[in-house]
C-alpha cells in the first residue's frame, strides 16, 4: 500500500508562518496520514481511503477546500472536486468531477456519487448545486465556509485586482495567504489505485471558473495501468497541459519512471509560467511528492520501504 495526501503547493517559504501555525498545518496532516494508515490495515478499498483523507481535509478550515475556501470576485465560496478509480461497469476506471458548489460540506462527495453513476464526467454551476441537493448530503449557510483570513485575502484582491492562489502571492501589504487545496492518492492491498482533489479555487477568480481540481486527466486522474495522481497549482496552467493525463501517457508510452514523468509535467507547467506539484502513487507503490514551488503541504506513506514523509517546505 501506498498513500500520499497533499495540502496545496505554491510559493511559500518558512517567513510567511509562525511556528504555530506550522503547528496546526502538520497536525492536520498527521491526523489524514494516522486515519488513512488505520483504514489500509483495516483492509479498506482506495477510493474510500481518499474519499476520507480528502473529508477530513475539507473540515479543517486552514485548507482551502469546503470550510475554510477562498473566495472568488464577488466574494463568494465556490467549491470544485473530482475523483477517479475503479469502475463497477467500466473495464477502464472512471472519474467525475464537480464545479461551483455554494454550501456544500463534502463537495467530495458529491463528485464520487457522480462517479458512481459511470455517466458523466463533469457537472457544474446549478445542475451541480441541484445534484448536491438530491443527494441529501449536508448544505452549510454560506457564511460558516469564510474564515477571518480568506476575508482578508478578498480585501487584497479588491484593492489589488490580483487573482492569486491561497498561498501565491505576498508583500508587506498582502498577508501570506494560507490554506490550500488539497488531494489524496492510494494504491491499496488488492492493487487498485484511486485519487481525489478538491479546492475553493484561487482568491478572486472569476465566478464560474472552473478549475483543474474538477477536471479528469488535469488535477486528477488514476488508471489501472500507471498511477493515481492529484495535482496542485495555478490550475489554468495545469489545464493547459492536460497535467495528469500527460504524466499517465509519459509512463504509458514513453516507458518513463513516475517521477521522471511528473519532472517532465512539471518542467513543462514552468516553461508555460505555471507553478505548483502533486502527489501520485504508481502500481509498484511507489510514490512521488514533487513540486516546482516554494512548496507543498504534503505527507505520504510507502509500506514497501517504510518510508514515511510529512513536510511542507
Ligand atoms: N489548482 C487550484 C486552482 O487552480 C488551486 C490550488 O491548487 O491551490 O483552483
């Protein structure tokens, strides 16, 4: 087995925290990697390992997904999220996403009934709200997903008319922005591979933009033949390179390791003026925490070695 989880990647540096919010990060982290452990000994599938990671992620309000979202132009959260794996009716896996969810807890799982269905690939703006409704899944009031920073951060944007990610952008008078979007990947004990990404976006995007992080073969992506990949960044650009289905087809066709194909997607999103990472596992179990930014919130767990990472620098 092997899990990494992420909790956004952008250019951050050890200056823009104190030693207690650094505190608060990587227990946040250490909580999803303790539980996800538990679920893989308890001989859990990895589509509800990630499912889980990325719940968890989504409660905790310093990351910018579910509570704790950024806001967009006019000062609204909306929330995207995707999932890929293992199919009950597809030879192939299949993946779902979800764009513009307004009060949704969980949008994570809203984008894994979707995938369920093994019918379409991407909802977005009302038609998802209205899928969410019909779910039944729990709907918060707008005003409990803002906390006091991302308040601060959409006061930066209305000045600065700068659409930054959480975490991109800093000067004297734009505070450190915190909190991120995040992802799980999982290859679990039968050898099925699933990953999971969900996010509030950047601060101050435009309302209906949809990101990466909702996309299949972007900010997300798993197959039964290569890895399961979540990625983090300035998304548009990872749109642009088709991010994670480029790193799947690099490993596919071009017979390259998994970070040597990740490398190369990453060398790829810089030369376009992109920055970010991503997490991945591929079937051997091996995994993958690379990054072109200052950094990643990220932890991971590789049973074949032992090895186990939790970091954000
Ligand atoms: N990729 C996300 C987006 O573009 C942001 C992030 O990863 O922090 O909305």
């Amino acid at each position: 087995m092997s899990l990494a989880i992420h909790g956004g990647a952008g250019l951050i540096s050890k200056d823009h925290f104190t030693d207690k919010e650094l505190t608060e990060y990587r227990k946040g982290l250490r909580e999803v990697l303790d539980r996800s452990k538990q679920m893989w000994l308890e001989g859990e599938e990895a589509i509800s390992i990630v499912i889980e990671c990325v719940r968890l992620l989504e409660d905790n309000p310093l990351f910018n997904a579910g509570k704790g979202s950024v806001l967009n132009s006019q000062g609204v959260v909306e929330m995207d999220a995707s999932i890929m794996g293992p199919s009950s009716t597809h030879e192939n896996y299949w993946g779902a996403g979800v764009s513009g969810l307004t009060q949704v807890k969980n949008p994570i799982y809203v984008a894994n009934e979707l995938r369920k269905m093994n019918q379409h690939s991407l909802l977005s703006g009302e038609g998802a709200r209205n899928f969410a409704k019909n779910l039944g899944v729990k709907h918060l009031a707008p005003d409990s997903f803002i906390t006091s920073k991302r308040k601060l951060q959409f006061q930066n944007f209305l000045k600065n008319k700068e659409i930054t990610l959480d975490h991109g952008s800093v000067s004297s008078d734009k505070p450190y922005q915190e909190g991120q979007t995040v992802g799980a990947v999982c290859l679990d004990k039968k050898g099925n591979l699933a990953a999971a990404t969900s996010t509030g976006g950047m601060t101050g995007k435009m309302d209906g933009r949809v990101s990466d992080s909702a996309i299949i073969g972007q900010g997300t992506w798993a197959h039964a033949k290569t890895l399961a990949i979540s990625a983090t960044g300035t998304g548009d650009h990872f749109i642009q390179i088709c991010f994670c289905h480029r790193v799947h087809m690099r490993m596919l066709y071009e017979k390259l390791s998994l970070e040597q194909a990740i490398q190369e997607g990453l060398d790829e999103l810089a030369s376009i003026g992109g920055n970010g990472g991503a997490v991945a596992v591929d079937l051997e179990g091996n995994v993958s925490l690379l990054f072109n930014s200052g950094g990643m919130f990220r932890a991971c767990f590789e049973s074949k070695t032992g090895r186990e990472t939790l970091d954000i620098f």
